[in-house]
C-alpha cells in the first residue's frame, strides 16, 4: 500500500508541473514608447516603443489618429506596463482608450489603452511642446 501512494504521489507532483508549466497565463511586460503628434483639428502622430517581456526586447511602431478639438505639436515618452499579454505578438492593434486613463491627451501624463486582444496598456510620461487636445483615438501598434 505504502509503494501504491508513493507512485500516486509522484504522478500528481508531475501532473501538477505539467499543468503549472503551460504558457497560457497572462505575463506582464515593460513598455517603453516615444510619441509625437501633431495637428490641427485632426492630430496625427507616431512613434516607437519596445515591449520587454521575458528579458527580451521587441521593438514596435506606433502610429494613431485623433479627431476633435487638436492644436500644436508634442512628444511624449511614455513608461509603463502591458497587461494581460500571451506572448509578444497579443501586443499588435488597435488601441483604445479606457475609462478616465484618457487624460494623457489633456496633459496629464497618464493613459490607459486596450486593444481586442486584451491587452490593457497603462503608461505615463512627461510630454514636451505645446500641445491641446480633447482625445486620444485610434492608436495602432505593430512589431517590426
């Protein structure tokens, strides 16, 4: 009886590290992004960023749209964090705004973004130039 348990023991410590070992969780990343834009009552802007996830750098672009009240040009260099990732590539699409994280485009430094896949992006930063507008929409990202 005693070597029964033992066996049964020993299959569930390796079922329970096959199980505990699938890359199907969620990971958090670092995100690093410069932004400028600019504009007219349309702003149009762009930029680079890379996502450190796993001690590896991906390097992307970003481009975005936003339509309302925009006057002036600025660059932005945002920090911050990307949530809810599944590998590198779950980062890639459209983003937009969530809640009250809009208030970047104010000029309050912070904003939060998330895209169909889920990926939830909160970063914040200084921006430089003089710069209005009412939104930020349509952010696109896309790894090089």
């Amino acid at each position: 009886m005693k070597r029964f348990s033992i066996s049964v023991a020993l299959v569930a410590l390796l079922v329970g590290a096959v199980v505990n070992s699938t890359p199907a969780r969620a990971e958090i990343g670092r995100v690093a992004v410069i932004f400028t834009k600019g504009g007219f009552v349309v702003g149009v802007g762009g930029g680079e960023g890379v996502l450190t996830l796993r001690g590896h750098h991906y390097p992307f672009t970003v481009s975005g749209m936003s339509v309302g009240f925009t006057i002036g040009a600025s660059t932005s260099k945002l920090v911050g964090r990307a949530i809810n990732l599944k590998g590198p590539t779950s980062i890639e699409g459209r983003y937009t705004a969530v809640g009250a994280g809009g208030a970047f485009a104010a000029g309050a430094g912070g904003v939060q973004l998330q895209n169909a896949n889920g990926v939830i992006l909160q970063l914040s930063g200084p921006k430089v130039g003089a710069e209005m507008s009412v939104a930020v929409s349509g952010v696109s990202i896309r790894l090089k």
